[in-house]
C-alpha cells in the first residue's frame, strides 16, 4: 500500500505541486518555511479530513485564494484509488473516492492509512490518556471492522446518560436508561483493545529491542473498570452511580481508559527521560506498523516531520531499517541532506524533492 501520485493546490504557501512518490523512502528537502510540513499536512488532510497543526480550515487556504485541493493516487492490495478532497472558504467541503462522492470519512482513513510521527513524538508516551487512547483505536480500526459503529454507539449512549443525569439529579439506578447500551458496547471495545493491546505488545517489545536493546517495556491495558466482561462492566456501573449522579458523568468505561508502558514495572509517563520516551514512542509507531502489515495486509504509510531532530543518528537508522524490512512507504522532511538523514546507501536509494517556496525544485 502506498501513495504513488500526491497533486496539491493552493494550500498553505503552495500554490501547485505534483509528485510521484516511490515506494520506499522519499525525502521532502528545504530550508525552513520551504512548505515542508505543508505537503504532509495535506496528505495528512485527505486521510483524515483535518489537519495536525490547525484546528481552522481556513488557515490552510492559501491567502488570496478560494480553495484548495488535494489529490492522491493511492495503490492498495488488490485496487488502486483516487482520492479527492477540497475545502473553500466559505466552508463548503468535497469528496471523491474515484470520481464519486463519498461522505464516510472513514473510507479515505481505511484507504490511506497513515501514521505520522511529528515534531514532540514522545507526548505518545508522557502527554494524558487521550493521546494513547486515540493510538490504540486507530490501529484498532484497521483491525476490527465492526469497531467504528461500536464506538459511535458508545459515545453517543455517554453522552445522552450525561444529559439525563444532569436533568433527573434524583434519578436512581433503576431509571437508568442508557447504562445496558454503555454496558454492552462499553465492553465490547475494552475486549477488543485488550486483544489488540496484547498483540501489540509483542510486536513492540520486538521492535524496541533492535531500537533500543537494555530499554525493556511492556505495555498493558488499564481498562478503567470495565476488562470486557459485561457482567463485572454492570458490577463497576452500579458502583459508581452515585458518584456519576453527583458528577453528571461517567466515571467508568473504556472512554476513561489508558494504555498502560511500563519500564521496569513501573509507568513510564512518570519514569522515563524525553529522549527514551522517544525511543519508547518510535517503537509503538514501528510495533504497530509490524503488526498491521504482518496479519492485515494494511501497510501504513509513515509520515515523518523533521525527524532528524527527534532520534540521534544511530537510532534513526535502526528506525528506517526496521520500516524498510515491513515493507512500509516513508515522507519525510529533513533541512538537512538526505546523507545525513538516513546514511550513504539507504539515502542513495530514497527519492528526493527539493522544496523551496511552497515549489518543486527538481526531483532526483
Ligand atoms: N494560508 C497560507 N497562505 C500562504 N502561506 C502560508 C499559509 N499558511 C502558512 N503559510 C506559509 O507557508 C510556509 C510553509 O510553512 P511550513 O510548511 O511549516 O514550512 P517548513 O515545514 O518547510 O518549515 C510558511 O512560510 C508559512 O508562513
Ligand atoms: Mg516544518
């Protein structure tokens, strides 16, 4: 799986660029505010339908225009796909999955499946829950079918029970009607991130030992009271009652959940420096990539920001063998020249573009 054909048009400093992407490692190259991060941004954009850096779409708009567009040619397992997306200012949005309009977001996700690692990697490992959470679901995503219309079920049933609790302050347990839907899919989706979890495990310990050998880690899944057995999830809910009624909240359940590292038995969001929280989160990004490529056939596509700034040189080889051996397609920016990036023979076999001014200098 990778993106062979990316056309981009006026966004950010870009006003139009076209390239082909080979499968293996290319190179995005140019001094800073060249439009680098732009061009991931984009692509990042037609996958998710956002962007990383700016909540605004407007910012992406390029100034003094109406519009942007972003195309991809993306080849898959069996079918290739052309994947459309542009963006006006006065917020109206379109998309095209080979010609024809599709508003499930989720189809352009399963289609390009990206994984980024951008400037701050190791927030993976020591930022709140959240960060860990929505990991988890992505690769959980690619895995599980079903889990995408669980988990909007889930969120939906959390948050009309916050509503219901805030208007019947003297509701009782009995009243509840929202507690079996959360019960059930609430339940579902711990069991299924507890599999995943666990399969990710193996894939990461592999991977963190040719990153980093002596940097033992494990990861669990702290499952906030509910492990997936429905009966022990209904048990965690009637014991927090109360405590939801006095809060208008949900205090229990997989949305309150973590992925749990653990160096040395002890959790590494309170343990580990930056630079092996970096480490740590380098192989989760390869553990998970592993671990796709090896059952599902789903190759991410790594998009990498500045990465020569986030692991020393010794690392960062080990990095893109380890990618280069499952197969993965790489984007990544560099200031610096592809040599010093990757080394001799693996920069010799990456394909570079040069970018200066929101433009494509010349290809090699
Ligand atoms: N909407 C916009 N219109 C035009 N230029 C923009 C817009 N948004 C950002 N820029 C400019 O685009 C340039 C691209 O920045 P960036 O992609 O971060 O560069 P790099 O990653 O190469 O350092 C910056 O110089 C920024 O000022
Ligand atoms: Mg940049």
């Amino acid at each position: 799986m990778y993106l062979a054909k990316l056309h981009v048009a006026d966004f950010r400093n870009v006003a139009r660029v076209d390239l082909e992407f080979g499968q293996g490692i290319n190179l995005i190259v140019g001094a800073n505010g060249a439009g680098k991060t732009a061009l991931l941004e984009a692509i990042f954009l037609l996958a998710r339908g956002r962007s990383f850096r700016s909540s605004q779409t407007k910012q992406l708009i390029r100034r003094g225009q109406s519009q942007l567009l972003v195309r991809g040619d993306v080849v898959g397992v069996g079918a290739n796909h052309a994947l459309a997306r542009s963006k006006s200012s006065q917020g109206e949005n379109r998309t095209r999955i080979d010609g024809e309009h599709v508003a499930l977001q989720s189809r352009f996700a399963e289609l390009l499946p990206l994984q980024t690692l951008l400037p701050g990697v190791g927030d993976l490992v020591l930022d709140g829950p959240g960060i860990r959470r929505e990991f988890v679901d992505w690769g959980l995503f690619h895995v599980e079918q079903r889990y995408l219309e669980t988990a909007r079920r889930f969120r939906k049933a959390l948050s009309q029970r916050g509503a219901w609790l805030k208007d019947n302050p003297s509701a009782t347990l009995q009243d509840d009607p929202w507690s079996k839907t959360l019960v059930t899919s609430g339940s579902e989706i711990s069991a299924w991130r507890l599999r995943f979890i666990a399969d990710l495990d193996e894939h990461f310990q592999n991977t963190l030992e040719h990153l980093a050998s002596g940097l033992g880690a494990e990861l669990r899944y702290a499952d906030a009271g509910f492990d997936g057995d429905e009966l022990a999830a209904a048990l965690q809910m009637q014991a927090s009652f109360d405590r939801d009624r006095r809060y208008a909240a949900t205090h229990v359940g997989p949305h309150r959940a973590d992925m749990d590292i653990r160096v040395g038995g002890i959790s590494a969001k309170t343990s580990v420096s930056r630079g092996q929280a970096k480490l740590l989160a380098s192989a989760l990004l390869l553990g998970c990539s592993s671990l796709l490529c090896g059952r599902d056939g789903v190759q991410p596509i790594m998009l990498l920001d500045d990465f020569g700034a986030e692991l020393d040189e010794v690392h960062r080889n080990r990095f893109f063998a380890q990618l280069q051996r499952f197969g993965c397609q790489v984007i990544a920016t560099t200031t610096e020249p592809p040599s010093q990036l990757l080394g001799g023979t693996m920069a010799d076999n990456a394909r570079v573009f040069h970018v200066e001014q929101g433009e494509l200098k010349r290809t090699s």
